[in-house]
C-alpha cells in the first residue's frame, strides 16, 4: 500500500487500470496521427494534428504523462524520418507542458505553447547540427509546428474540462 502512495506523489495520478491504459493509449496515439498530415494553404510545410494527445496526456497526468506521450508518441516519426532527436523534443513539449498545467496550474493552451517555445531550440540545433536538415527545411517545419500546436492546443483546451471530470487524474487538480 505505501508503495502506492509513493507512486502516486512521484507521478501525480493513481496507477488505476483505467489511467494507465488511457496513459498508453494517448502515448501510441501520436505514431497514428504521425500519418495523418495536411499541406497548408500558405505553402509553409503541413499540418500535424499528434500534438493532440500528447497534450491531453499531460493535461490529465502531469509532466510524466506529457512527456510519456511525446516520448512513445514520437518513435514513429523518429524511425520514418531517421531522426531519433524527435523523441527528446516530443518529449520537452509534453514534459514540460503537463508540468505547468498540472504544477503551476496554467490552461493547457499557453502551457503547450511555452512548452513549444522552450523546445524551439532543441527542434531547430537537432535538426540542422544533429539530423543535417537545410536550414530552409527546418524554418518551415516550425512554422508549420507552430500552426499545428496553436490549434492542437486549443482542441486539448476544450477537450480536457471534459476528460478530467471522467478520468480525475489527480486529486489536486481543480
């Protein structure tokens, strides 16, 4: 039983069966939504609609759920392009956004795009210093990841008053 609790205070949700298997769920969500792409109409790269359950993760479960999601969510991508450092930028924006949702209790919407900002320059040297993208490539997918996570952010906005009540992921969150 303590072993629980303790579980419980490191990762801020219980270890139910339902929350774990939502957990995974929104963690191999992002591989699917990964091949779901849309051209923009502006020319700038595509839009990407996996930001989605990456911030529903972390606005249900915290800073582990975010960044469980964007780290599962991620191999995907990181295998179809040969680029293994999506994982560790995947992995800042949903860490990071489910620790100032559910720590500092900010709306998911701005919590995901200061996530966004803090990953930019992780996305921007692992993609031309690591990945060797040409500088023109990486400038469009971050125009095109910023389109894409202002709207995916957004969605998570409605969506999640209305998951939360169903899942109560965390006991301290109001």
């Amino acid at each position: 039983m303590l072993q629980l609790y303790v579980r419980k205070n490191i990762f801020g949700f219980e270890f139910t069966s339902r929350n774990l298997l939502t957990l995974l769920l929104l963690g191999v969500l992002p591989n699917l939504f990964g091949w779901f792409v849309f051209s923009v109409p502006w020319g700038a790269g595509q839009f990407h609609i996996f930001q989605i359950a990456i911030f529903l993760a972390a606005g249900l479960f915290g800073a582990f759920g975010g960044a469980f999601a964007g780290a599962v969510g991620a191999v995907g991508s990181a295998v179809a392009l040969n680029n293994p450092y999506l994982i560790v930028g995947n992995v800042i924006l949903g860490g990071l956004t489910g620790y100032l949702c559910m720590s500092r209790r900010w709306h998911i919407a701005p919590a995901a795009l200061a996530a966004f900002a803090v990953q930019l320059p992780w996305l921007y040297y692992s993609d031309i210093a690591l990945a060797h993208m040409p500088v023109a490539v990486v400038q469009e997918v971050i125009v095109a990841l910023a389109v894409s996570n202002v709207v995916m952010a957004l969605m998570a906005g409605v969506l999640l008053p209305r998951l939360e009540g169903y899942y109560r992921a965390s006991p301290t969150r109001a």
